[in-house]
C-alpha cells in the first residue's frame, strides 16, 4: 500500500498541497467548510498528520518545553506540592499551544535529558544549582528559566517568599508563647545553595533570634520515606523537647505528628506543629496543619508565563509570589 502523504490528500480535494498543510497547521487559513472536507478525505485515505519530527525541523522549535525535576518521575509524582506543579504547567502550556516533557535529573552518562532531548526551553525545578544537568543546558545554551531555585543574573527566575512565610510561622510560635523551638528541615550539602531550604532558615531565625530564640536543628533527606519521621523522633525524644516544631514542608511536619504521637504527645495540646507549603495533606491531617500557604498553581502560570517571554526573545524580571499564614488546630500555647 502506497503512503499517504499530503499530495494524496491534495488529489483527492482537488486543492494544492500547501492548502492541505495548512488544515493541519494553520487553520485559520481555511474556510470551516474547506478544512473539514480536507481532513475527512484525510481520514478516509488514513493520513495520521504531518510527521512530528519533520514539522519540528521545518519550524525550527519542537513545541515541548521541557522540565527538569530533581529524582524519578515516581518521587514528583508522590510529593503533593511537585505534582501540583506539574499538574499547572502542563495545563498552561497546553493553553498556550504547548506540550510538557518531562526531563528527570540523570547520573547515567549514556543517556541525559538534559543533554539529549529536543525540547524548546527549560524550566528548572531543581533546588542543586551544581547540578550537571544544568550544565548541558548552558552549554546547549537552552532558554532557561528556574523556579524554587538560586536567582542569577541572566536567567529568568520564580520563587516564593520561602524567607517571609517561615518568619511568619516561627513568629507565630513565638506569640503564642513558645521558647523551646525545635526545626526538622531538609539535609543539604553544606557547599551548595539550597535556595528554598536556605530562604526558609533564614526566616525562621529571623523571628526566632528577635525573640532571643535559640531553636535545636535536625535534618533529613526527602527519602526514603521513613527519614524525616526519624529525624523528627530523635528530636522529640529527649527530656528539654521542644515544645514547638518548625517544619521545612507539610509532609515533614505530618511525620513529625506522627513521631510526637509515637511517644505519647499530644498535637497540640503538647506539642505544636507548622508546616510549609499548604498543601493537600495539610487540610487532611489530623489535626489539621497549620502551615504556610504558597500558590503552587501560580507559580507554575508565572513559570510558564516567564519561559514563554524567553522563547520570545525577553528578559522578565524575577517573580516572586507571596507565602502567607494559615492557622489551623496544629498549633497552641505551651502547656508548660
């Protein structure tokens, strides 16, 4: 059997074959009436579309911007904030006419995304500025914009106020009376720059030293799963616990729940927990978090918003969104 190609279809209509291309990729230069005829003869023959790989060339741009996440695919899709993000720049792009690909952070030299995959432009959600995939971007000289992520000069850039939102909730603790603060937040390499880690400490003591607030530090990775609820234990289980827990994220403070409520405490009545982020599971718990609230979906228009002026030959300036607090029943005065 012959394939179909675009002069298949031209026959058949009795039209040109750029009219024929033009139904498939600029509508809007066809009458309604005309288009549909091309596209049922399309149809009929079992023409699929132009070749993908074929148009990308011709246009000199894939469509698909890419996004480069830190771990596996399973781990953004299991963290609640992550798969809002996702779930936002997928659907904005999809708006604007564009398609998402996914780009997981690689140690595998054969294969790297960052290095190997055709996309248009790149939004780095990827808190490790030292990373190489970063690297092959540059020298790729990719458009690039970077969210949750260390600002630098040249390239775009979406955070929150990761620094406002943790004084606030530390200030928080503080009015309601507490002294002895404890903090669970995420392990990082003490020579790289986490910025949202970094921001979130930096707010945290700035409320805390005002008050002359000394807070006891533990640390965990984001995985396994189990780590931030033994972090959160070797915090808790000592005879000056705090009486009061920061914490980097809303998961690491429903663990840190978790690990209070292992020892026989009682959130809040003895213990009282923040978190950060508002998201889904923060509502959820039991008690329900009080924690700070970041517009996810917001941050991932404005990424979309801001890779798209890049692609376009712009230089926006960075954003970044506001965090504000939401008190909920995690959190009380001192018993003591």
């Amino acid at each position: 059997m012959a394939k179909v190609t675009l002069q298949s279809i031209a026959d058949r209509v009795g039209v040109s074959r750029m009219t024929v291309s033009n139904a498939f990729s600029r509508p809007d230069q066809l009458s309604a009436e005309l288009r549909e005829k091309i596209l049922a003869a399309a149809d009929e023959l079992g023409y699929v579309g132009p070749d993908p790989a074929a148009r990308a060339l011709a246009r000199g741009r894939t469509g698909s911007v890419g996004l480069l996440i830190n771990g596996s695919l399973s781990e953004a899709f299991e963290d609640a904030v992550s798969a809002a993000f996702l779930a936002s720049v997928s659907d904005e792009l999809a708006a604007r006419g564009m398609a998402l690909t996914l780009l997981p952070a690689s140690s595998d030299r054969q294969f790297v995304p960052a290095r190997d995959v055709a996309v248009d432009g790149v939004l780095v959600y990827i808190c490790d500025p030292t990373a190489p995939d970063i690297a092959w971007l540059e020298r790729r000289r990719m458009p690039m914009v970077v969210v949750d992520h260390n600002v630098r000069e040249g390239i775009a850039s979406v955070n929150v106020d990761d620094r406002g939102g943790a004084c606030l909730a530390a200030q928080h603790l503080v009015e309601l009376g507490h002294r002895r603060v404890g903090i669970v937040t995420l392990e990082t390499d003490p020579e790289v720059l986490n910025y949202p880690a970094r921001e979130r400490m930096l707010g945290w003591h700035d409320a805390l030293d005002a008050a002359g607030v000394e807070p006891t530090v533990v640390t965990t990775p984001y995985a396994p799963p189990g780590a931030a609820y033994d972090a959160a234990l070797a915090l808790l289980d000592r005879p000056e616990r705090p009486t009061g827990v920061l914490c980097f994220s809303d998961a690491f403070a429903l663990a840190t729940v978790r690990a209070a409520e292992s020892l026989g405490l009682r959130v809040p009545e003895d213990l009282s927990v923040v978190g950060f982020d508002d998201s889904v599971l923060a509502a959820a718990g039991r008690p329900p978090l009080t924690t700070v609230h970041q517009e996810v979906a917001a941050k991932g228009i404005a990424a979309v918003a801001a890779i798209t002026a890049v692609l376009g030959g712009g230089s926006p300036a960075p954003v970044v969104l506001p965090t504000t607090l939401v008190v909920r029943e995690s959190t009380a005065p001192p018993a003591e």
